[in-house]
C-alpha cells in the first residue's frame, strides 16, 4: 500500500484522480455516455460528497480504491453493474456473475446506511425542495422506467466499499446524528459552495 497522503484536500485530490481513470473507462454498451466526457461535474460532485466525509473513512476509501487500482479493478464497472439489478434487470442477469459477490454482513451494514442516507435526504428534501426538481428522485418507486434513483445509486456505490470503508462511513454518520447533523444536506452545502451559489436553496 502506498503512504496516504498528508492532507484532507490532497487525499480528496488523488482519489478522485484514481476515480475519474476508472470512471472514464467504463464500457457501456449502449455507447459512452455524456457524462463520462463531463469532468468538471465529475470533479464537483465527488468533491462535494467526499468534503462531508471524515478523514477515517476517506483513508479506508483510498485504500480500496488504490487496491483495486493496483490490481486493475474497475470499481465503477462494479458500481453501474450493481444499479442494473434495479434499472435494468435483464441485462443485469447477463452479468452478474461477473460482479463481486456480496456478503450477508455488507448487506446488513449497506441497509443501515441507506436507511439513514435516504431518512437525512428526505429531510433535506422536505426544507428544499429545489433540490428534486433538479436531482435524482429519492426513491426508485418515483423514478421513471430505467432512470436511477438516489438510493438505486447509493446502494450500487455502498456494494464497492470493503466493510472497513463501510464501518468506517457508519461511524461518522452516527457521530453526525449525535451532534444532530445531516450528512446529505452538508454534501449539497458543499455542491452549492462549489458552484458559486449562496446555497442549497440556489441549487
């Protein structure tokens, strides 16, 4: 494993380096998609969700994402195939089984996050309802047929983290809640910042 480095902004930095090279190489077979090309959105969006994170879980984070870099693994290909299973179940069956599978306690440790996740967004949503117009929907149930919705997408994320990654994020987000903070609207504080708007309610 290579030293981490020094630095909250640095360690943000280079992570999402190792993400974007994973992230632009993604086969889609309907064709590559706009995103892919759009690096400045790219930049902002994981900026702004790793800002919110606490130093421990970034650390466990770079080491997966620096591990499956060094064994040519392409967590992103993991991340849009574990969506599938929701947006796109027929093409999911195909592959499957190319995917890593995942364990019971992942699944559990996936299911508290989520929960908690999609609980602060609603919340979030509830004060600023901007943000769904210009957003994700929350739950797949109001997404339209084949689009993603923030849970379908959050749990296909959570599905690449290692269990240390994962504890890691479930300890920050219970110390969060103790001081009566919310992850996911501190994360769109970010977004906002970094698009030169005064707030959330701007986005």
């Amino acid at each position: 494993m290579t030293d981490l480095p020094t630095s909250k902004e640095d360690l943000i930095a280079k992570l999402i380096h190792m993400e974007w090279d994973m992230f632009t190489a993604v086969h889609n077979t309907a064709g590559r998609a706009l995103c892919q090309d759009d690096k400045k959105t790219f930049l902002i969006m994981r900026t702004s969700q790793f800002m919110a994170w606490d130093v421990p879980t970034l650390c466990r984070y770079y080491c997966d994402v620096y591990d499956a870099k060094i064994h040519q693994h392409n967590l992103m290909t993991d991340k849009y195939g574990y969506m599938m299973e929701t947006t796109h179940p027929a093409e999911y069956a195909a592959i499957k089984n190319e995917l890593p599978a995942i364990s019971m306690e992942k699944r559990q440790m996936i299911y508290q996050i989520l929960r908690q996740q999609r609980h602060w967004l609603e919340a979030t949503a509830g004060a600023y309802p901007n943000i769904l117009r210009s957003g994700r929907p929350i739950r797949q149930s109001q997404a339209a047929k084949g689009d993603t919705a923030f849970e379908t997408y959050t749990q296909g994320e959570l599905m690449t983290y290692s269990i240390d990654t994962l504890n890691a994020l479930w300890a920050h987000m219970q110390s969060l809640k103790a001081k009566g903070r919310n992850l996911n609207e501190e994360i769109l504080q970010y977004t906002a910042k970094l698009y030169g708007l005064n707030g959330i309610a701007e986005l």
